[in-house]
C-alpha cells in the first residue's frame, strides 16, 4: 500500500508541476499587455531595417462589442514600433486572440494604408448571435452511450426546459446566463460573469446560484458502476449552491480566479441507511462553505480544439471547516498540441486530483469518470477515491475542411464552416481509494486505446465519434458532445 502510495503522489505531483511550471514559463516569455515600444526583431538584420510606426490602429464590424475590449486582446497599440516581420506576428497573435474570445465568426487584422514608414492598422470583426433562447433536452445520465445503452433511450430519465443565453450582453464580453429545466430533475440556474470591472481592465467578477430536487440519488458505487435510490413519486434529494468569485487577468493568456462558495444539500432519510458513509453522519442534510483559487493558462490557436499550443490549470480547494466535509483539494490539468505533417497534428493532456484526508463521505469521493476528467474507453464506469489522475496522447489528421454558404440572406454570419478530423489515441490513468471495496478498477493501473473521428461546426460545435478498447477485452463505439454555447 506504501508503494501504490508512493506512486501516486509521485504521479501527482509531476503533473501538477508541470500545469505551473507550464504556465509561469510561457508567461514569462510573452504573456505581456502592454509590449515594449521600439521593440525590433530577432533576426540578423533588425539593426539595419528601419522600424514601422503604428500610427492608428482602426476598429470595423464590432456593432455590439465595445471597442476597448477587442483593443484589450491586440498585442500592439499605437505610436509601437516594430520590424515588418515582428508586426506580421503580431496581427497573427491579435487574431488568434479574438477567435478566442468566442466574439466573433472571423477575424481580420491587416494593413491598411502606409505613409513611409508610418502604418494603419485595421481590425475587422464579424460578431457573433449573442442571445440565444434554446430548447433544452439532456439524458442525466453521465455520457451519452450510458443513457442509450444502459438505460435504453428511456425518456423518462431525460431533463428538458429552455435556457437563455445571453453572452456579450452589454457589449464588454459579460455572459448572463437562465437555465429552467424540468423532467427527470428539476433545476433552475441564473448566472453573470463579467470579465472586466476596473478602467485598467483587469479584475472581473461572476456569480450565481442553481437550485434543484432529483427523484433519484446515486448512493454507492459497486463493480466501479454507479448504484441508485429511485423513487419516481417524490423528490429525495433537494439542494442549493450559491458563488461569487474574482477573477485577475493581468496580461493576455493567464487569468486568477478566487473564490467562496456555499453548497447546501438535504437527502431522504433512506439514502442515509442505506450507505452510511453517504454523508458520513447520523444527518440527513449537509451544508458546506468553499474557498478556492484557480489558475487558468492559454496560449492555444483554438480553444475549444487546440491545434497547436499549450494550456495549463491549476486548483486549489478548501471544502468544509470541521463538519462532515472537511478536506483540501489540488487539482491539475496540462496539455500541449503541435503540428508533426501537412494537416497532421499530435496532443499530449495530463490531468490529475487528490483530496486530504484520504478519508472522504461518499458523496465527496468522484474521480475518475466524472465531467470531462475521465479515460476514453470506460464511459461506462467510474473510480471513486482520494487520487486519480491519467494521460492521454493522440495523432490527429484533418480529411475535411469547407463552408456551407447560408440561403437565408438575414443571417448576416453567411458561411457555416465544417472540419472533419480523423485520430488515434492512448489512455493511461490510475484511481487511489483507501478503501476500493468492491470495485476492481481502483487501485490499478487502467489502458485504452482507439481511434475516432471529430466533426466541428457552427459556434464551436464539436461531436466526437469514438471506437475505443480497453484492457477488460471491452470495446464499443462512444459517442461526445461538446458545445460551448
């Protein structure tokens, strides 16, 4: 046991480094708002070459976004001086700056007139819908395959409702966000995230709250599979979560979140007995205040499917003082893409997590399998426990690329872009629990591999078509949506 230990941690805290190492390394090497004037080249005639001047940098197409936030993502500002091919760079820079912003269908930034060695500089956006009324219909199962296959299509384990989505809302970027969800699960979310409060544009803040009843409780876990208490003729589980948070985005790629946070949740009694670790006391409810810190670090081309580049994430958690739940959490994310061939791409992504004490109610011990951190191939279980982490390495290869020109001459955003990516992947990960009880893939080391095909579209709509193989002799066909609106 000192040994699986051992590894663990050891396992942790190199991926953990690396997220921060990472991070403070690309910061140090250009993640600067404001860029040194006369700033010249590298290159060995940057001592001879005379510099451009930005004279005016010009802002089109931004109906809604106000200017000083696309002025916020631009590596240059006026009167910078800089050698013709530093400035092509930089428009490649602000560009990819922009896109990732979700703002925008498309980004142009160019020369627009020169006098001598004076230049103007234009940006021309093309923004983006910003409301969105949507219908809303999700199974609550943990990934799509586990609704269809274990549980058969069956409706009546689907939530349905409408969200509104306003992003962009007054124009600097804030999303204000209204989930009203029925059906399975009841649930009503109001959110706002605001990235900038400050002239110097740098301390944002959000908040929000969600509130919902289940009529059903996942309760233990057995054979590493979810087990749950369903009761279809009364609500069992009721709960309400509330946060605030500050965010700090000094430069361009790196931005601080701190933040507090107060979850309260109340279950039937039956839930109780029949897993007394459940919350770990003789209650039937729980409440439970958070502080945490988070940094988040991009320096990708796209960041809903980085290309090229590195991201970072590192977390830090203070759930609980004294109560029940009482534990501190780390959790780290890395990942780095580059091309290898024409329109051939490799990605290697770490992530990991570990909870103190190692002791944890049941209700506090997701790992593995949860959200997005979870190994391609086992979708259809999970690994509870203190530590988890895995690493993940693909090859992939674009077939695909066009556009789709609209027919409807009001939808001012013409071209629907399609790309259709073929790829080959490897999983590796590992799940800690003190205790794993009836649950084999716990404390072991886990294998998949596969192959897959990705399609992306419309406002950064990704569907992942996945044949994946484990090491239990299992293999199936996975389906993953991802969207970002």
């Amino acid at each position: 046991m000192r040994i699986v230990k051992k590894y663990v941690f050891t396992f942790l805290l190199i991926a953990i480094a690396a997220a921060s190492a990472l991070a403070q390394a690309a910061e140090g090497e250009s993640d600067y708002l404001t860029w040194q004037t006369h700033k010249v080249s590298a290159s060995a005639d940057s001592n001879t070459a005379k510099p451009f001047i930005i004279r005016k940098v010009i802002i089109t197409g931004n109906r809604k976004t106000k200017e000083n936030i696309i002025r916020r993502e631009l590596p240059f500002m006026e009167d910078e001086q800089y050698q013709l091919p530093v400035l092509v760079e930089k428009f490649a820079i602000a560009r990819r700056q922009l896109m990732n912003t979700a703002l925008f269908h498309d980004a142009v930034v160019s020369l627009k007139s020169m006098e001598g060695y004076d230049v103007d500089v234009l940006v021309h956006v093309s923004e983006r819908w910003y409301l969105f009324p949507i219908p809303y219909f999700k199974p609550v199962d943990r990934n799509i395959n586990q609704w269809l296959i274990e549980q058969n299509a069956s409706l009546d384990r689907v939530d349905y409702g409408i969200k509104l989505l306003y992003n962009n809302a007054t124009g600097r970027n804030d999303k204000l966000n209204l989930w009203l969800i029925n059906g399975y699960n009841k649930q009503a979310i109001l959110n706002y995230d605001r990235l900038y409060i400050d002239k110097r544009m740098k301390w944002g803040f959000n908040m929000g709250i969600k509130m919902g009843k289940n009529h059903e409780v996942n309760y233990a876990t057995i054979g590493n599979k979810q087990v749950f208490y369903k009761d279809p003729d009364t609500y069992i589980r009721s709960f309400l979560n509330v946060n605030a948070e500050l965010t700090y985005r000094k430069a361009i790629k790196t931005r601080h979140h701190f933040g507090v946070a107060y979850n309260e949740e109340k279950v039937n009694d039956t839930v109780v007995a029949l897993n007394a670790s459940y919350y770990k006391t003789n209650y039937n409810r729980i409440r439970v205040p958070e502080v945490y810190y988070k940094m988040v670090f991009f320096d990708v081309d796209y960041i809903p499917y980085p290309l090229k580049g590195h991201m970072a994430e590192l977390s830090f958690s203070k759930k609980g003082f004294g109560g029940s739940i009482d534990a501190w959490e780390i959790s780290a994310k890395a990942g780095a893409s580059w091309p290898v061939a024409n329109k051939t791409w490799t990605s290697v992504k770490a992530a990991a997590g570990i909870k103190f004490p190692f002791s944890q109610p049941y209700i506090n011990q997701r790992m593995l399998g949860y959200r997005d951190f979870f190994m391609q191939g086992y979708e259809y279980y999970v690994m509870d426990g203190a530590a988890a982490g895995y690493i993940k390495a693909s090859v992939t290869r674009e077939v695909v690329h066009f556009n789709i020109r609209s027919v409807s001459s009001k939808i001012k955003q013409g071209n629907i872009p399609f790309r259709v990516f073929v790829k080959a992947y490897v999983n590796a990960g590992y799940a800690h629990h003190p205790h794993p009880g009836p649950n084999p893939l716990n404390n072991k080391m886990l294998y998949s591999a596969g192959m897959g095909i990705d399609i992306i579209t419309f406002y950064d709509f990704i569907l992942k078509i996945e044949w994946s193989f484990n090491q239990l002799g299992e293999n199936g066909v996975y389906l993953h949506r991802k969207s970002y609106y």
